[in-house]
C-alpha cells in the first residue's frame, strides 16, 4: 500500500464513522418527548432512597420539596457498567467472560489511538512509543481472545445460538482479525512505527507503509464505517436508554420546555385505522372524544 | 426438573412461532413443602367449536381472542393492514408517547440473553422458549428489518431477518404479547438498557389501535365499558350509591362506628381514586379505608361521576388512545371537583396510570397534584394519628409488592414502615421491593377469566409467586397458623385470589391474603377486635 492512500482513508474513516454516530445519535435526541417510563431503582436518587430502590413519589407532597439529585450515584453506576461491565457478570456469568476481555480490549484500542493522534501531533511524554505498543498489543490481545470466546459462545450455547444471525458470527470475525492485526502490528513494526509513517504521511512525504499495517488499517476503517449502523452503537444508546428513559423522571411543571413540547404532540395528527380510535383528528381531539359516538365502541 | 425443548438453529427458533407446543405440567417450576407431590393438570385445550372460531398462540392458549378469518382474503387484508401500522408504530405523529424508547429497544438489543433468567414466566415455564423475553421482541424486530427497512429483503438470512410475514405469524405474536405481564424484572437487568416489556405493551399497542384486536377484558369490557357506563365493571351511579349504603350498614354491624361516605364534596383535600373492583369484591377495603380517613380526621371524598368513580385505566396495557381518554377523564373529574390533590387507593397501575404516566399528558388547565395511598397511610401511622395495636396483627405476614408501585415507580418504603409498625410477624419475600416477582396477573392479566387463560395464568404466570409466598411462611405453614399475604392492590388481589385457590392454599396451608388498610383497620384501638375475616374469598 502506498502511503497516498493513507491520509484519505483516514479522513473517509473518520468522517464515516462521525457522520454515521452523529445520525444514529441524532435521531435518538430529536424524537419527541415520550410518556414517562421510569424503572427503579433510578441511580441519581440520593442516598439512602436509592439503596432500596426509592423515588421522590416516597415523599408526602412530593411536589412541594427540593429535588435532590445525586450526580455521583449516576456516576458510579456508569462507571461500574463501563469498566466492570457489572450487570452482565452479575447476571450473566458465562458471557461476561468473553464480554469483559473483549470491551477492555476495546477500550485500550482507543486509548492507544487516542495516543497515536498526540504522538502524530507531536505530543511525547507520557506517549512513549513502548507504551501505545503495549496498549496495542494488550488491547488486540484482549479483543481476539474475546471476539474468539464470544464467537464460541454463541456458536456453541443453546440460549445464545438460535439468536446469533450469520452476520453477527461474520462481525465477531471481523473483529478478532482486526484484534490480530493489532498485535501483529504492535509486534511486527512498534507502535513508534505507525506514529512515524502518519506523521510522515500529514507532512506530504512518501512512506512504505508495510502490509500488515496496511491491513490493520484497512479492516479498523471498514469495521468502523460499519459500526454505526448496527446495534454496537450500543455504547452510546445506552446513554439513551437510561438518561431519558429509565432514569428520566423529571415531573411536568407550568411553563417547562416539556409543557411546550407536550402542548406540540397533542396537536400531531392520529391515523390509526381501529374503529375506536376516530382518525383523523389530532391527539387532543381523539383523546377528548368518547370511542362509541359513531362506532358504537366496537374496534 | 428437566427444561422445555430449545432450539438447536436460527431456523428452528422459528418453529416455536408456529408450531404447537402446550405448557409441559412436568417441567413447571417445582414448588416446596407441603407441595413436593402437587400435580398440575394439563392445560385443557379449547374445544373443536372454540377452535373454530378464536385462533390460538403457539401455547394452545387464547387470550387475545383473535377471530378466525372468514377466507384467505381476510387473512390477506389483515397481514397488510398489520404492515400498516407497523410503519405508523415508528412514527412521531401517531406514536409520539413511545417512539424514544422504542427506537432504543429496537436497535440495540445484543442478545446476550441476561435479561431470560430474570422472567418469571420463562422460568416458571420450565424455560419454554416462546416465554423468553426477547423472543416475541426479537420477532418484531425481524419483521420491521425485512419489511420496513430499505434493503431488508436483501439477503435476509444472513442478515437473521428470517421470518417470514403471515397470519399465523401474527397470531402467534399477538398471542405472545399476552404471555408477559410487562412486569419489567426483564429490563432492569439488561445491560443495554432494552425494555422487552415495552416492546411487548407495543405490540399490544399495534394490534389495537390498527387492527382492533385486544383482549376483550381490556377493550371491550374494559376501557369501552368504563368509558361508556363508569366503569369496567359494570356499575353505574345508581348502583354505586346502593353499594356505599351497604358499606355503611356493614361498618357500623363490624365496627360500631357510624360512617357517611362521603360523595363529591367540593374543595376536599383529598378525591379518593378506588378501583371500583373493590366495591363489588373486596368492599371491606373501600370500608377500611373510610374508618382510617375519617378517623384521622383527613378531609376526603368519593366522586360519583361516570369514570370518576373508577381509578381503572386498562388502556395502560394496551392502548395509548384508550388510556388518555380515560387519564383525562379522571382529572377532568378532580378538577371539577375543585379537590386539592388526588390519592390513588390500593391498586397498581392506576397508580401508574394517574402519576407518572399521566403527567406527560395532562395539560396545565386540567392538572390536580396526585399523591399515593401508601404515603398518606403512612405518615398516618407512622405519626400515630390513629391509635393502633399491633398485637391484634399477631399472625405472620408477608407482603406483595405490586410491580406498578414498586419497580415503575420507586414507592417501596412507606408500605413496609407501616407493616413494621402494626404487624409484629411481618416477614420479606425474597426477592422484593423492586426486584420482585410480578404476581402474575399483571397487564390485565388478572381479569382475564376466559377460554384456558385462566388456567395458564394460575400454573405458570403465578408459579413463581406462589412459591415465594410458600418459603415466606416456611416456618410456619401448617394450616393451624393463620397466615396473611398483604397484596396492596386490586389486581394482584384478584391474582392472589386464584392463586390460592388453585393451589387450595387455605386448606393446605392456612394461607390467606387482603390489602393493606385492613390490616391498619385491624389493629386500631377504636374498632372493635377481628377486622380481617379468616375466611376464604
Ligand atoms: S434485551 Fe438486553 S439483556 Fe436481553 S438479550 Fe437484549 S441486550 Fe441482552
Ligand atoms: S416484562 Fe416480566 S413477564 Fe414480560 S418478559 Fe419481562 S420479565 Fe417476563
């Protein structure tokens, strides 16, 4: 591979890869405000509430008292989940031991590459290049031997494999080959290596960029041009799923910006076809009308 | 205890969906002492004439009711209007009150399967695996990516998108969406943070709104005949006016006390919200709750207005349409009422139904500020503004934690300090508070009393319960010993109800149950002695 190639795909890569999360995310923030669908316990109520799984609805005139929300017990629930990837080994032993190795596999792949941009930038210290070898080599290490177990596990257990389309045997593949080339890079050519031939590459100058290394590139851009549009954009779903659905519990006040938006989903229109949901009207009016004055009741 | 078969493939997961596979009695959870040798009943099979007319899931079991298409044409008709408002599920305009979380659930779901063990109804099952939580989610999500997807018929195999769209299908996904009680014990262990009760109460949702089809105790029984006549239960105003004369007749002989239930008294602090299934089932609940307000000198009333009277809101279960209607008919009432705030008596989901759910859809001018029972009852007892003592409650105890109240809404503690404060032998179930199980009944479930629903509600959806309500009262489970399961909601009642009798608990076990304020009324010094009746009902 020559090094001409190298700059473009790593702006293609990138901005795939940015364009594509910022879309998936995009369209998670923009949709309209939902019914409230909490699930307790909510990790942002103080202590000791929180401990049993308590909310402010506990209090007499809930509404009347100060709301406490304790921002440490959010985080150290998210970081228990991110580092320890506690619910799964809590509930699900068996997997987490591929899990757990493959996401610390993951998380020191970013890490190194985070590295490999301050190194490009001209950071040194404390971007040793022995250090983003190792990261390299622990983070690809850990990622093949979990993408492997995993891709046994769901080979082979009877809860898993009836749920394991192709595809997601094909992405774990994909990802211990990409965990492979990692190590292989990491060992091959040094961490030093790369950041030299992408320094060398920015600068304009012509850089043998060596066939493992363009490999590795090659299959970290494609997996992650693909990622987000599959379901492993859970990483950042999961901010979702739990800021604005279980744990959002924020009650409606006069005049809030939720007031507003609420005031705007009930003017949408409503075309569901069962007879007793009048169609054809917007949601204030099909909710203020009774289902039986033309269709007797009957759906 | 051997499991239920599972799928060796992908292609054969899909059998479960179609094929007929009854409920094994062999494999349901086994249950302890004095039960080891209990035998189940098969689930009896609807007959030849039933199965002409009412299609039934994958389990042999009717609970949707679905009517067997005249021809295929109908068939047809329905698989493309089910298309139809799929696509309308994932739009804001006409599902703007779930659309969010949806989303979330639908496309990031990574089954891993740590939310299967968490689901009493798959385990109780004997791991059947069209229990399994993600089973009926993991169908929808196949069929949106085949059918609604751009590209989704590309290479469908290996994308797993390999369900093929038909009216069996469908059938069988309706059905299963009434074999989860959307209890959530699933989704609180996700890892993701996916809901598959949601997507369940979706699919209800779907099946309603588009095509007309629910489960009758929900739709046509239920919200339709609230809307209609007042309440789901049948009772009109005349008749309710009969049923408090009655209560007050029956306080007095019980009590000695002379109680005037109070009916639409303008500017009370409080509008009682009773589901009106007390009045006719469990009346000595709407009279404890009368002897402990007015004894402690709170300023209530009842509502006798059509739906006022009845905190029942079905359309939690299983339409957004149905239950804003009748969300906003409750405060339409509190606020003609002029009442300072509104207090949901002991039932679940109407609890969930006029608090949390309700407050991102009452508008400004409609809003009255709603307050549980529990709390209200518990600053009552706990400060001791009724006199009590708590060794008339000198029986062991257990209590339900109903799952509306605790794990959707984080009410946990005000119950469990007043059962500390009247009942000496009060003991835990295990697990409880937000981690514990559904009884069984819930979503609706506990109404259902036709086709063999209700024999699969009583073997498998209720297993689990009953088997912590037995290792509650393990040490103690002869039937000499009265024992009392405190279930603080109408719908578990009516679950418990069955339950018992089912596993003929009573007899066995001297296992009793009943709500929570008649055990306050049971131990206070101004009643005369022996409130809760020892009898079976
Ligand atoms: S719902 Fe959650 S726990 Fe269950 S399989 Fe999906 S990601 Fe795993
Ligand atoms: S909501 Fe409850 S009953 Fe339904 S799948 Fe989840 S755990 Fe099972």
């Amino acid at each position: 591979m020559t090094s001409t190639l190298v700059l473009p795909w790593v702006a293609l890569v990138l901005v795939v890869f940015v364009a594509g999360s910022i879309w998936r995310a995009w369209r998670y923030a923009r949709a309209p405000m939902h019914l409230r669908w909490d699930l307790y316990p909510v990790a942002h109520e103080p202590a000791p509430r929180r401990d049993h799984g308590g909310s402010y609805l506990e209090e007499r005139e809930w509404w009347t008292r100060p709301r406490e929300r304790s921002l440490l017990g959010e985080a150290v629930f998210m970081a228990e989940e991110i580092l320890f990837l506690k619910g799964v080994r809590a509930n699900n032993r068996r997997l987490w031991w591929g899990s757990f190795p493959f996401h610390w596999g993951l998380y020191l792949l970013v890490l190194t590459t985070v590295g490999i941009f301050l190194g490009v930038a001209g950071w040194r210290l404390p971007l040793d290049s022995g250090l983003l070898s190792l990261g390299a080599l622990t983070g690809g290490g850990l990622v093949l031997a979990g993408s492997v177990i995993l891709l046994v596990l769901r080979s082979t257990d009877p809860k898993l494999r009836p749920y394991t389309a192709p595809v997601d045997r094909l992405n774990l593949l994909f990802l211990a080959l990409f965990g492979a080339l990692c190590v292989g890079v990491a060992v091959r050519y040094g961490l030093g290596h790369v950041v030299t031939v992408l320094s060398g590459v920015l600068r304009g100058h012509e850089v043998r960029v060596g066939r493992l290394l363009a490999a590795q590139m090659a299959v970290g851009g494609l997996f992650l041009m693909y990622m987000p549009f599959t379901r492993m954009v859970h990483f950042f779903a999961k901010y979702f799923t739990y800021h604005d659905v279980r744990w959002d519990d924020t009650p409606m006040e006069p005049g809030s910006p939720l007031a507003d938006r609420l005031a705007a989903a009930l003017n949408y229109g409503v075309d569901w076809s069962a007879g007793h949901v009048r169609t054809g009207k917007t949601w204030a009016e099909v909710a203020t009308t009774l289902p039986d004055e033309e269709k007797g009741g009957k759906a | 205890m051997e499991n239920a078969p599972r799928p060796a493939s992908r292609e054969e997961l899909n059998r479960f969906l179609t094929e007929h596979e009854g409920v094994d009695p062999r494999r349901l959870v086994p249950l302890p002492f004095p039960y080891e040798d209990w035998e189940d009943a098969p689930i009896p099979e609807l007959s030849e004439d039933k199965r002409s007319r009412i299609e039934v899931g994958p389990d042999g079991v009717a609970a949707a009711q679905i009517k067997v298409p005249a021809d295929d044409e109908e068939r047809d008709r329905r698989v493309a209007a089910f298309l139809e408002g799929l696509a309308k599920l994932f739009t804001k305009e006409n599902n703007w009150t779930f659309l969010q979380p949806l989303m979330l659930s639908m496309e990031n779901c990574v089954k891993c399967q740590t939310c299967a063990e968490a689901c009493p109804i798959y385990t109780g099952s004997g791991r059947m695996e069209a229990y399994r939580p993600t089973f009926r989610a993991e169908v929808l999500r196949k069929i949106v990516n085949r059918y609604l997807k751009p590209g989704g018929r590309i290479l469908p195999g290996l994308r797993g998108n390999d369900v093929e769209l038909s009216w069996d299908v469908l059938v069988s996904l309706a059905e299963l969406s009434y074999r989860c009680t959307l209890c959530r014990r699933c989704a609180q262990t996700c890892p993701v943070g996916v809901d598959n009760a949601l997507i369940t109460r979706e699919i209800r949702k779907l099946f309603s709104q588009e095509l007309g089809i629910a489960m009758p105790e929900l739709h046509e029984t239920g919200t339709i005949k609230q809307l209609t006549v007042g309440s789901s239960t049948g009772l009109n105003p005349a008749g309710l006016a009969d049923i408090m004369e009655f209560a007050e007749e029956d306080i007095q002989e019980k009590t000695g006390l002379d109680i005037t239930m109070p009916f639409d008294v303008e500017g009370a602090e409080y509008l009682v919200m009773h589901n009106a299934g007390e009045f006719l089932s469990w009346p000595e609940n709407l009279q404890a709750f009368a002897i402990i307000l007015e004894l402690a000198g709170v300023s209530w009333t009842l509502s006798s207005e059509l739906v006022g009277y009845d905190s029942v809101n079905y359309g939690l279960f299983y339409d957004d349409v149905q239950y804003s209607r009748i969300a906003l008919k409750h405060y339409e009432v509190a606020r003609k009422l002029g009442v300072r705030k509104m207090m949901v008596g002991e039932c679940g989901h109407a609890h969930k139904a006029l608090m949390p759910i309700a407050d991102r859809l009452i508008p400004e001018q409609l809003r009255v500020r709603t307050e549980s029972c529990l709390v209200v009852l518990e600053d009552i007892v706990v400060n001791e503004k009724i006199l009590l003592d708590p060794s008339r409650n000198d029986f062991p105890v257990t209590l339900h934690d109903p799952c509306n109240i605790t794990r959707s809404m984080g009410i946990v503690e005000p119950q469990r300090k007043i059962l500390r404060k009247i009942a000496p032998r009060f003991r835990e179930m295990e697990p409880h508070g937000v981690h514990n199980y559904c009884c069984g009944g819930g979503s609706g479930f506990a109404i259902c009393q036709s086709m063999n629903f209700p024999d699969w509600r009583t073997r498998v959806s209720g297993r689990l319960k009953f088997r912590q309500i037995l290792e509650a009262f393990s040490d103690c489970i002869e039937p000499e010993t009265p024992k009392y399961v405190c279930a603080p909601c109408s719908n578990c009642k009516g679950q418990m109800r069955d339950l018992l009798n089912y596993y003929e608990a009573w007899d066995r076990c001297g296992i009793l149950y009943g709500g929570l304020v008649e055990l306050i009324v049971n131990a206070m010094v101004d009643v005369r002695e022996g409130f809760v009746e020892w009898e079976m009902h």
